[in-house]
C-alpha cells in the first residue's frame, strides 16, 4: 500500500511524444525564514533590499505591540519609512489602488507586508502596481505580470493563507460577482520571515479559520489533477507533482494534531509552531500544485453569506473529499497515513477513513457542518453553480470530472450535512483500477 500512495507518476507530454516520467515544480522566496524570534532579522533583511521601505498592514495590527517593536527596529536601519495600514478584510480594489497611490508618492525600494491574507496580498499588488504600472483589471488572471515587481518581505501573523511564498493574490471587484485571482510568478515575496509567535494573538475564530483552510489547501494539493505539461509557459497551477506532495503530507500532520490544540489553547506555542509550519509547506505546495473544488465553490458561497473565507473552505473540505474517494483512493489513503490512522482493510476503506476524520476535525474545532448553517439554501445552488464554473483555472485541476451535475450534487449534498449522498456506487476493485489507469 505505501509504495501505491507515495507513487506520483503521470503522464506527461514532452513536444509531440506523450512519455511516463515524473515531474515537479516549486516556485519559491529566495530566502525562507522560519523559527520563533525570527523576526529578530527582519531589519537586516530589510537593508538589503532598500533603505526606503513601504509597510502595508490592517488598521488593528497597527496598533499592536509586536508591530510597533518591529517597526522600531526597521526604522533603526532604514532612511526612511511609511507605515501604510488601510487595508479592509476581502482587500476590495480601490483599496488596493489607494495604497499603490500613496506608495507611489513614497517612492519604496522595498515593501514590506505585515499581517494575514488581505495584508499580505496586498503587500504584493502594491509592488506590482509601483513597479509596473496600470490598474489591477489588467492583470487579471494568469501569467499576465511582464516582469519583475519591487522586493517584498512577507510577514504573517496567522497560520492559514501561505501568501507568504504564494504566486497569488485575490482581490474583490465590485464589477464581479466573484473574488479575482491575479497569477504570477512574479508575485512571489523576495524574503518570507514566518514567526509563530506572531500568531499567539489572534483570535480564535482567526485561528479557526485560517488553521482550517490551510489544511485544505494541504488535501486539495495532494488531490489536484495533474496537467499535461505542454511547451511554453506552464500555467501557476500544474497540479499535484514529486515536490509538491511530501511538503503537503507533512503539512496534513502537524495541522491534524495541532489545529485542535491551539482553538483550546492558544498560548500552546508548540502547537502554534506546528500551525505556522504546516501553513507554510502547505502554501509551499498549493502554490505551485494548487487547489480546486472546496476553494472554486467558496467563492461564490462567500460572495451570498459574506462568511469567511476559511469558514466556507473548511465546511466544503470533508464533502469535496468525499466525492473525490473513487477517483483518487490512493491519494486520500496518503493523506490517513499521514493523520496516523491504522491501515484498513483494503484502499478505498483507508479513503474513507480519511475523509471521516476530516469531517470529525471540521467538527471538533467548530466549523458548521453544513451549508445550511453558513445562510445557503437549496433555490441557490443554480447560482452556485455558474458561478463556481467560472473558476476555470481551479476547476481544471479538480481530481473528478467538475461539470455542472458533479458541483451540484456537491453543493446539495452539503446544504443538507449528508456526506452520504456522494458515495460512489462502483465496487471497490473497479475504483483501485481506475486509480491505478489514472496514474
């Protein structure tokens, strides 16, 4: 059974002649920090980029005495600075194109982004906009970043988004129905400093749900769909690939055993150690394999009940799984051996156990186990629908065939809290061939 789970051969194409190796690919800072203290080197990292620096925060984290500590010692080494900290959650456009405009007047050499997803994010578009210019809508999509953007140093204060060491960043445009995801290598941080002891205050429904969704964001790596890989330019999301999958398995176990720990307790630093460093394999990995079904369906769910990100995430995760069990049984057995869970009868058993714990640990930390709960009804599941197959560039690495009847019963099935509903009908030796076949 090992070998089977740990095999992430596919099929590959290579010019006209279609051949059977593996590959990967990490898109990564060139510098990583990780530890407790480690902030400690933020100054230093800062004077080696620049000595004008551009701080992007939220208006709370502002007023912290972890920021203004860290701020002080930036301030000792740098000629001069700007403490940028109107950042709303959900990161709307105009609130991005403000802060490039007054980063703009400034002048930045270097940008620095200090706190959770909609800080970060927009720390990035902010030096995007300073070095290339234009507005958001003309980046848009995937690959559309011509070239290099300012330096930036990525500094999170939760354990969730892995924006840090992403290529993405998502804003809300109130011309769409729907978040939008600018794509580009280019936007992955210069220098990420990842300190656990920056997360010990946040709040527990913080903790929550952005413990929840980096754990999603573990699974879903480990589940994507591997794309054919073409000449040219390779889309940001190639799918589950050799470097990705040992970062994600190894996130799925310290999440699992310390997601629960730090909701009771969050001054249990060894388990905010264990949060933070699983947030960070798992941004590692979903950055390049990407995610697919439980984010495409957030989008639009969050959109209608304005819930968090995570919240919707997190609440989807066990229901994807579960639809996912006959299509890619070795890899969800990957991911219960990683929680720790005794081996099974057989594959698709060892599946299914996976699936159920996830759900019990959705459960044990407080996530709603149904749609229901979050304000979705069944009159919007047509919405939900169309919406979630605009998602192109997720849905196109989902491990199932994502059409329009496969998201619905998804969605249906998870208004009504009955993971039952999506258990697949073929045995069980049918479902280990086709795994095998689809390998």
């Amino acid at each position: 059974m090992a070998a089977a789970h740990g095999d992430t051969r596919h099929r590959r194409r290579v010019g006209n002649a279609p051949v059977s190796a593996p590959f990967g690919i990490l898109r990564l800072p060139s510098d990583v920090r990780f530890g407790a203290g480690t902030r400690a080197d933020v100054p230093a990292l800062v004077a080696s980029l620049g000595e004008r620096v551009f701080v992007v925060t939220d208006a709370f984290l502002a007023t912290t005495p972890q920021f203004g500590e860290l701020l002080t010692t930036i301030t000792s080494g740098c000629r001069d600075i700007q403490v940028y900290s109107d950042i709303p959650a959900e990161l709307p456009i105009d609130a991005v194109h403000r802060a490039a405009d007054a980063a703009a007047n400034f002048d930045p050499t270097v940008v620095v982004g200090y706190g959770g997803g909609s800080a970060l994010d927009a720390a990035k578009l902010v030096a995007l906009l300073c070095a290339r210019g234009g507005v958001l809508p003309d980046y848009y999509g995937e690959n559309a970043v011509a070239g290099p953007v300012l330096p930036l140093i990525a500094i999170p204060t939760t354990a969730g988004t892995g924006s840090e060491v992403t290529p993405v960043a998502v804003v809300s445009d109130p011309d769409r129905e729907l978040k939008v995801g600018i794509s580009s290598p280019y936007l992955v941080p210069r220098i990420a400093v990842v300190d656990p002891e920056l997360t010990i205050a946040a709040p527990r429904g913080v903790t929550t749900y952005a413990g929840i969704d980096a754990l999603v964001h573990a699974i879903e790596s480990l589940t994507a769909r591997p794309l054919e890989r073409t000449a040219g330019v390779l889309p940001v999301f190639v799918g589950r690939n050799v470097l990705t999958d040992p970062l994600a398995l190894e996130a799925v176990t310290l999440i699992h055993r310390a997601l629960p720990r730090v909701v009771d307790d969050p001054n249990d630093i060894d388990g905010r150690i264990d949060m933070s460093r699983g947030s960070l394999l798992a941004g590692m990995a979903f950055g390049a394999a990407g995610t697919h079904l439980s984010h495409a369906i957030q989008y639009p769910i969050g959109a209608i009940t304005h819930t968090p990100h995570g919240m919707g995430t997190g609440t989807l995760l066990p229901y994807v799984m579960q639809a996912c069990v006959h299509a890619v049984p070795d890899r969800l057995a990957s991911i219960a051996d990683a929680m720790g869970i005794p081996p099974s009868v057989d594959i698709a058993s060892h599946a299914q156990a996976a699936v159920d714990e996830i759900a019990a640990l959705c459960a044990r930390v407080g996530l709603p186990v149904s749609l229901r709960e979050l304000g979705v009804v069944e009159a919007d599941i047509g919405r939900i629908v169309d919406l979630t197959l605009r998602v192109t560039r997720l849905i196109a690495i989902a491990p199932i065939p994502a059409d329009r009847s496969a998201i619905e019963q998804i969605v249906r099935a998870a208004i009504l809290g009955d993971r039952g509903m999506l258990r697949h009908p073929r045995s069980d030796k049918q479902t280990v061939d086709e795994a095998t076949v689809a390998l």
